[in-house]
C-alpha cells in the first residue's frame, strides 16, 4: 500500500502546483495535523482515496467545520486494509486550548482508549501531531514531545509513527525518517511517501 504523509505545510507539488493524476499512485493519506480544510478536501478529493487526519494545535477550526470526506482519527482506531491506525493529536499545552494536552492529559486519553487496544490486539501505525519526548522533539514548551507514547511504543511496538509539528525547514539537523526499538518514525511535515505492504502485522 502506498501511503502519502503530510502536516503543517502545505507541499506545493500537490496543491500550488497540482499535475492531474500525480495523487493517483496513493491508496491512502495520513495527516498529522496544522493543515487547512481547504487542503485536507483538495487531497481526498484528487486522490480519490481514503484520507486519515488527526488534528494539530492550530487546528480549532475543524473542531467546528471538520473537512468534509476525511476521517478523524483522534482517540480512536480505524482499520483499512487490515491495518489498524490510531490517531492522537494535538500538542503539549503551552497556552490554553482544546487542542493543546499536559503530560496527564495526554496519559488520559490513552489509559481511554485502552477497551480499543484490547479489543483490536494493539495497533500497527499511531499518527499524531506531537512527536514522543527525546524523540525528533525540541525542548521549547511548545515543541516538546509527550513521554506517554514511549509506553504505547514499547507495549505495542508499532511498525510505524508517524508525527509532525516540527518543522524541518527551521531546523536542518531534524531527521526525517528513524527507528526506534522495533518502530520507523518518520517526521511528515510538509509531505513523506513511503510504502506499507498490505495486511496487519504479527500480534505479539
């Protein structure tokens, strides 16, 4: 399954300066957050495949206008074709927001969607805005990862997280693409492309 990533800019290739048909190739598009509505709609609608999207801290407006033929992938799993995603946006609170969580937040939402990890033998990708603390983050309040995900990593050993909110452009020494344990974590700020082969992984 070839799958294209994006968050936090808009990558000219496929907006600005859209060819028809160069969306074609994906089977499906994961979002991690800080994009508009308009963007997020112009994607699904070329792409003509699904499109997943967790929200990022700037993103207050899709909580009243969410983008019409995308799926929101906050606190909940969704699985195509076999595998199973689970998305949790927004960032670390620096200012009051819905969209921004303290450490125990953040720790809540995942002790929630414990039934779901249960239910569905653990998860294959997690897709978020925030990356994990020590992880791709940056030790401004605003840019610093939550230690909570280490726990889903290293209970679930996912085979890919995915994450944006640090902008690569600002800092050239931002790694793109890395393991961790048994997980590739790729940063998709502005856009990544990668292949998943089809199927869910192994449950341990």
């Amino acid at each position: 399954m070839r799958i294209l990533t994006v968050s936090d800019e808009e990558a000219t290739r496929y907006f600005d300066f859209y060819r028809p048909g160069c969306l074609r190739e994906f089977d499906l598009i994961l979002a991690c957050g800080d994009l508009s509505r308009e963007y997020l709609e112009f994607l699904v609608t070329m792409a003509r495949c699904p499109l997943f999207y967790v929200k990022g801290n700037h993103d207050e407006s899709l909580l009243k206008h969410p983008p019409e033929g995308c799926v929101c992938l906050d606190d909940r799993i969704v699985v195509y074709r076999g595998i199973r995603f689970l998305g949790l946006g927004g960032s670390h609170r620096y200012r009051e927001s819905p969209l921004m969580f303290t450490e125990q937040q953040m720790r809540g939402r995942i002790f929630r969607l414990l039934p779901q990890l249960i239910r569905h033998k653990g998860f294959d990708v997690l897709v978020t805005h925030a990356p994990a603390r020590h992880l791709n983050d940056e030790n401004t309040p605003a840019h610093q990862g939550f230690a909570c995900f280490h726990w889903l990593l290293k209970q679930f050993s996912p085979k890919y997280f995915l994450h944006g909110h640090i902008h690569m452009r600002y800092n050239l020494h931002v790694p793109r693409r890395v393991v961790h344990g048994k997980t590739i974590v790729i940063n998709a700020c502005e856009y990544y492309t990668f292949d998943y082969e089809d199927g869910p992984k192994t449950v341990i």
